[in-house]
C-alpha cells in the first residue's frame, strides 16, 4: 500500500525533474489558454511559484479568475496539479528566485516593478508514475501479445 508521504514523493520528484510546466487558466473570454512555464521553486508539492510580467492576459485573467491547472512531464511521470493562482508582489521572494533565464524572458531585473510573482497554490496532484522507457516497451509488448494487461506504473490522485 503506497501511503500519502509517498504519494506527495513521487509528484514532487516528478515536479523537480521538469523544466518547464504547463500553466492553464480561464482567459477573460471565458476560453482555456495554456503557456509554457518555468517552475523556479516549490516548497511542497502543494505550493509552487513562477515569474511573470503583470502586465500579460495571463495575469489579467488569474486575477478575475483563480482556477488553474499545472502540467509537468518528465522522465519519472506526468503530474497534473490543480488549484489557484494569486498574483504577488513579494520582492524578497522574486529576488530569491530570479537566475538568468527569467533575465533573458523578462525585462528588468527582481526590483522592477513590472515583474511579479504567480503562487500557485495546489488542492490536488495527479500523477502517472513512469516505469521508465524499457519497461514501458516491455509492458506494451506484454499487452499486445498475450492476455495480460500491462503494468505502466502507478496513478492516483493525491489531496495536497
């Protein structure tokens, strides 16, 4: 039986290992809109933060409407985090986590005030545990030529 602490492991693992995330809100039109994000940090699998510009549709649209989900991919899994969104202004936080990629995306640096934080704020993580690309062949051909269903790794959902 794989407990909640382990659970909470594995979407972080697949979190940390996962470049860029996939953010999808509500346009102000009412339509999904997804952006490519980096991830600079989270402190639990349950909060995680991005760098943007305020003024974007993006942070026009969380602001009317909360309600986004966060896709990340990697190696170990897919994770699919859902939750809200909160625009901050938190200049202690931007500048710990400004590097040079958010320079060469943004304008500015941490103290401009134009650049502004996303506190992602997660209530539920699914994810779909990898069992790594040779297993993954292996258990595909055991699905396809016998009567076994294949074992592709593990997916719940986890309440964060």
């Amino acid at each position: 039986m794989t407990t909640h602490d382990d659970q909470l492991g594995t979407v972080a693992e697949i979190m940390k290992d996962t470049d860029i995330a996939v953010l999808t809100y509500v346009s102000l039109q009412g339509a999904l809109v997804s952006t490519p994000m980096g991830t600079q940090d989270f402190e639990q699998p349950g909060t995680t933060w991005f760098l943007t510009e305020r003024d974007t549709d993006k942070v026009r649209a969380i602001e009317a409407d909360p309600r986004v989900n966060v896709a990340y991919s990697s190696k170990a899994g897919l994770v699919s985090l859902s939750g809200t969104a909160r625009v901050s202004q938190d200049r202690r936080k931007l500048e710990e986590l400004w590097d040079a990629s958010a320079g060469a995306f943004m304008s500015g640096g941490p103290d401009d005030p134009s650049n502004v934080l996303l506190e992602i704020d997660g209530s539920t993580a699914e994810y779909w545990e990898s069992p790594g690309r040779v297993n993954a062949a292996i258990q595909l051909a055991k699905g396809l030529l016998g009567d076994e269903k294949p074992d592709l790794g593990d997916n719940d959902t986890v309440i964060l």
